[in-house]
C-alpha cells in the first residue's frame, strides 16, 4: 500500500513536468521563430565588442556587423566584413571578407539555453530568478564561443591563405565544423547544464551551513 501511495504521488509529478517541457518548447520555438531579427539587432553591440577583442590579438580588424537581407532571398542574417592584413605595420589591408550567418542559427543558443533554465524543476520563483541571474555571465561566454566564433572564424582562414601556409585548416576551422554540425545545441545545453551543477553546489554550501563547535574538555590538576 505505501508503494503504492509514493508511486501515485510521484507519478503526478513528471505528467506534469511533461506537459510544462512540451508548453514551454512550443513557446520557446514561438519566441525564436518571432523573435529572431530583434534579438540578432540587440546583440549586435555585444558580437562587436567581442569580435574587436579576438581581432586585436591577430591582424584583423572589424570594420562592421550587422543584420541584413540575405542576397540569396533566404530572409536576414547576421553579417561581418573584416579587413586582414599579412602584419600589424601594414596601411591599408589585404583583403576584406565578409561572412554571414543565418539569423535562425543565431538565436538557436538563447533558445536552448534559456529554456533549459527557464524549464528546469525549482521549488520557488526565487531559486528560479537565482538560477537565470547565475546564467547571464555563462551566456555570455556561451555567445563569445558560439555566434562570434562563427562571425570571426574565417578571418584565421583568411590569414593562413595570405601567409601561404598550405595547410589552411585552423582550430578555427575545426570548431566552426563541429557548430555547424549540430554543436551549437550541444554546446549551449552543457552550458546550461554546468549552471544547475553550479547552482546546486552553491545550494549545497548554503544547506550545509557552519560546522558545529566541538565542546572543550575541562581539565583540572589536584595535588
């Protein structure tokens, strides 16, 4: 009888985990397929600033991102013109490049990410505003690895091809494949996974609170 009883109560519970994961999916997908321009421009700031800070470390420079229609007619993406140059000293560059991402790729990683969050089991609305707000500086990590990877990624590809080098295959290469290739969902889902790990050991600290004080032993000395 009290199998029984824990079955039943536990059995409510993921029925009604699982309507809130299939809801809250429909309306993340909404969001992303609504939402998507808008996000893209609001972010653009952030992918610049970013940008600029890889591009100072070779010889790139970031002459403009933003979000435009697609010359294929396949709707807007989010586009970055680069200049290279073969050194530092140089006056005018190399070469320019241009490379584009579609905006629906864009906001894959918020999408994921966020809903993840957004959806995972929490017991108050204010352990679930703790959890987002410890998710903002891993998002931001997770877009410098993601969306402005794949913005600046050609740029090393560029430099190799100026520096002659007959291998042009770069780690930026390989890792702009492995995003391509589906990473971005994985990628964006272990880092909203490492933010419950950090929420829950932050939780743990919290629980477990001071260590008790030992009672000291009194001795005393009789002649």
């Amino acid at each position: 009888m009290v199998e029984t009883g824990v079955s039943n109560a536990v059995g409510g519970g993921p029925m009604k985990l699982q309507w809130r994961l299939l809801i809250g999916g429909l309306i993340a997908l909404f969001l992303g397929a609504v939402g998507a321009d808008l996000y893209a421009r609001v972010a653009v700031p952030y992918y610049w600033a970013v940008a600029r800070l890889i591009a100072a470390a070779h010889q790139w420079r970031i002459v403009s991102i933003d979000v435009t229609g697609d010359s294929n007619g396949y709707g807007d993406v989010l586009q970055l013109t680069g200049a290279i140059s073969r050194s530092a000293a140089a006056a005018q560059p190399d070469a320019v490049l241009i490379n584009a991402i579609q905006i629906g790729a864009v906001v894959e990683t918020p999408v994921v990410f966020w809903c993840f969050l957004a959806l995972w089991p929490l017991r108050s609305h204010k352990e679930r505003l703790g959890l987002l707000g410890l998710g903002i500086p891993v998002y931001l990590c997770l877009e410098a690895v993601t969306t402005v990877c794949q913005l600046v990624g050609p740029l090393a590809f560029g430099s190799a091809v100026l520096s002659g080098h007959q291998d042009t295959s770069t780690i930026w290469e390989r890792w702009l494949r492995i995003l391509e290739d589906g990473g971005r969902i994985v990628v964006a889902l272990a880092a909203a996974m490492l933010v419950v790990g950090l929420w829950r050991f932050i939780q743990g600290l919290r629980t477990a609170g001071p260590e008790p004080e030992r009672p000291h032993r009194a001795y005393s000395l009789t002649a």
